[in-house]
C-alpha cells in the first residue's frame, strides 16, 4: 500500500496529472499581462495573482479532489481622447475659445482710436 502524505505528489497527481500544466499556463500567461500592463515604463507597478485552491469532499472513507485554479489581472491599458463639448453638444476636437491658427487668413482689424507715430 502506497501512502501519499506530500502535497508535491498529491498535487502532480491530480486529474491525470492536468493541474499542474494548467496552473503553470495561468502563471505564465498571468506574468505576460503583467509585463504588458508596465511594458517599459520605469517604476511602473502591476499586480496579480494565480490561486489554486483545491476543493476537498470525503465520503465512507473515499477523498475527492477538485482543483480550481483562478487569476486577478490587470485590466489592459487604454488610451484616452480628449474633446471639447460645443454648445449644440456636439464634440470638436480644437478648443472652442481658441482661433484656428491654420485655417488660412483673417481679415485684419484696424484700431482706429490710436495714433502711430513715426
């Protein structure tokens, strides 16, 4: 009779032996999001983890293992639009209050209360 008492063992045995290459894959791709999510910005934090919890039933003296494997990433990274709301509502992408400096020429005004000396 073969007695089991290291978890090492239980755990590379479960389901065929299926549960460890699927947590190493949700390791793996776990640290992949990570390293994405910070890509190559210096001091940029990311956090996650990969539990394994095994779900344990013991019925006349038999023991059933169930083993969820379960990770928390990151959400990806998205850029953001910036607009400026019209008063119609409608969105425009210059600043309302600003002059189009590429639109092509203005008609010039003259101020006419000053005088210019020479």
């Amino acid at each position: 009779m073969q007695r089991i008492r290291d978890s090492n063992t239980i755990i590379s045995i479960l389901e065929n032996g299926e549960v460890v290459p699927r947590m190493s894959k949700e390791l793996l791709e776990t640290f992949l999001a990570l390293k994405e999510h910070t890509g190559d910005r210096p001091k940029v934090k990311a956090k996650g983890s990969v539990s394994l919890k095994l779900n344990i039933e013991v019925v006349d003296g038999t023991v059933t293992i169930e083993a969820e494997i379960a990770s928390k990433r990151p959400k990806p990274v998205h850029g953001s639009s910036h607009f400026w709301m019209l008063e119609d509502g409608s969105l425009s992408t210059q600043h309302p209050k600003q002059i189009d400096m590429f639109g092509g020429p203005r008609e010039a005004t003259r101020n006419t209360s000053e005088a210019f000396t020479a």
